[in-house]
C-alpha cells in the first residue's frame, strides 16, 4: 500500500501543470456561465461528461505509468547492484531508469576489468613463452652448427625463420607500452642499417641477391632498437619475395632524410598499395605465400609513426618495390604518416 501511495504521489507530481490546468478552466467554465447566463441544466451536464473523460485518462495514465513501473523493478533484479550519481529524479519513472543505467554501468565496469585482467594475463603468458622458447631455439642452432651438412643448413635456415616470428611476438606485445621504452638519441643511419643487413647476410648469400649498399651518411634522431626491427621487417619482406636481381639500400636525393630500400622482387598489385599496413592484411602475394601472417608491415607502421618517422611503398608488379622511410623528427609531436 505504501508503495501504491508513493506511485501515486509520483505520478501527481509529474503531471502537476495538467492537474492545475483541471480547475483553472473549471473556474473559467463558470465565469462564461456567469456572465452569459447559461442554463445551469446544460452546464453541469457538461462539467460531468468533461470530469468523467478527464478521470478516464487519468486512471489510464496512471495504470502505464504502474505497469512501466514493475517491468523496471523485474529488470532491475537481473542486473547487479552500483552506486552512482544522479540529480534528484522527478519521478519513480525516471528513479527507476536512473537505477538500471546504475547497473549497467556496474556490469560495463566489471566485465571491463575482467577483460582487462584477461588480456593481462595472456600478454604475461605469452611474453615469458617468447622469452623461454629462445632457450631451445638457442640450443637447437648449436647442435646444427657442430655438425655442417646441407641438410643442417635447411634446418638453420627454418630456425632463422622461427626466430623472426618469435622476434615479431615480443614486439607485438612489447608495442602497447612503447612509449615507456623508448630511448631516442642521435644515430648513425649507417650503424642501424649494417646491423639489419648482418641478420640477413646469410640469407643473401643462400638465395643468391646482390646487395648495393651506398652510405648513407646521414644521422638521425630516433630509437635505435625499434628502428633497426622495422629495417629487419623491410628486409625480409624483400627477401621473401625476391627470386633473384638484387636490393638496394640507399637515401632518396630529393626528399630530406628518407631511407629507400627498393628490390627487383615481384612487386606488389595496385589495388593492394592502399591496405598494405592494415593488421593481418596479405594481399595476392600473401595468398601466394601461405605463411605470410600480414602483421609486419602492420607493426613497422605503427612503431615508425610513435618514432614520428613515416613509411611509404611504391610498387610495380614484375619490377619491384620501393619502401621510403621518412627519418626527419624535426616535429616530434607530430603523428602525421605519409
């Protein structure tokens, strides 16, 4: 009963003004009969059939009003309970909405958390997996070396490649709290490349591909271990889809400080130039090649922009590829990406 009576007053409050407006054209109803004499036989007759409408549609709002009411209170029950701010609410209609967005709010927060606790709880995992799996991956490669035979060399040649992914899985991981490891200082261009290209010598070697190399002479303002990640990535792409010519390093005369490493590999089509950094994107060659994972390019993007460097790909299939990296930090605060 108590609650019935609360519903009520909520419900008058809420339809105050209407409320007042009932006797206010009741007492102007009766001036006109005052002033022009009507016969009081048709004006109360009036007054009943306008008081019996108007109470009509008082107990038919006052009946949606309740049942809006419960179905609120039902919901309510399913959802855990919060506490948040509100201004005071004008009704139990908007109390009771005030009470739901409460609780989903509680329920968006804590299933937050849980996702978050979730995702922490694999990058932990995966991150000490990353960091063991060098330990067998190191001993592997000493039992391959004691005993040289071109099957061993096959075997090398595979564990360099399980290396690279493993590589690729910490920065991967690594890249979310960048920013906290980064270290910029003044490099030589020089001394970043060779490390890149000493990775790779032997693949050089066994696929056969010519490397020019100029010098570069150029220094440069930026994070040494994250840019020399981004060179090995450019590389082995360039590697992976070129058959045999050549790869060349060298600094674009006509823009400020841009790295260029260009192959005479199969290119790469049109239509794919625009997605080629998009996460887990492949494209025709990487449909051709079924272990391309897509995320290289995706992370030398994304690491090169918070060393606010920039990176672009110019191809032509059957020719070949120009990465550009554009090294110029003049405007550390910008993000902006070529």
């Amino acid at each position: 009963m108590k609650v019935f009576i609360r519903l009520l007053g909520s419900y008058i409050r809420l339809h105050l003004a209407a409320i007042i407006a009932v006797p206010v054209s009741y007492g102007i109803f009766a001036i006109v009969y005052v002033l022009y004499q009507l016969p009081l036989e048709a004006v109360v007759y009036a007054a009943i059939l306008t008081s019996a409408f108007l109470l009509s549609l008082a107990l038919i709002g006052f009946a949606g009003y309740y049942r809006r009411h419960e179905a609120l209170k039902n919901l309510k029950r399913s959802i855990s309970v919060p506490d948040m701010h509100f201004s005071d609410a004008r009704g139990m209609i908007e109390k009771d909405y005030q009470e739901i967005i409460r609780l989903l709010d509680q329920e968006r927060t804590a299933t937050i958390t849980r996702t978050d606790e979730a995702f922490t709880d694999m990058k932990d995992y995966y991150t000490i997996w990353a960091h063991q799996i060098k330990t067998p991956i190191a001993a592997m490669r000493l039992l391959l070396q004691a005993e040289p035979s071109e099957a061993n060399q096959d075997l090398l040649d595979q564990l360099f490649k399980v290396e690279e992914y493993v590589e690729m899985v910490l920065q991967y991981l690594r890249m979310e709290s960048m920013s906290n490891d980064l270290l910029f200082q003044k490099y030589s261009l020089d001394a970043i490349v060779r490390q890149a290209v000493h990775k790779y010598a032997k693949l050089f070697i066994r696929k056969k591909i010519r490397l020019n190399y100029e010098a570069l002479n150029c220094t440069v303002l930026t994070d040494e271990k994250w840019l020399v990640f981004v060179i090995e990535q450019i590389l082995s792409n360039s590697l992976k889809y070129t058959g045999r010519g050549e790869i060349s390093i060298y600094m674009d005369l006509d823009l400020p400080c841009t790295l260029v490493i260009e192959d005479t590999g199969i290119g790469i089509a049109l239509e794919d130039l625009p997605r080629l950094f998009s996460r887990g994107f492949t494209g025709y060659n990487g449909r051709m090649d079924k272990k391309s994972t897509g995320i290289g390019l995706y992370l030398s993007r994304q690491i090169l922009t918070k060393l606010s460097h920039t990176i672009r790909i110019e191809s032509v299939v059957g020719t070949g590829t120009k990465v550009k990296i554009g090294l110029d930090t003049a405007n550390m605060g910008s993000l902006t990406e070529t």
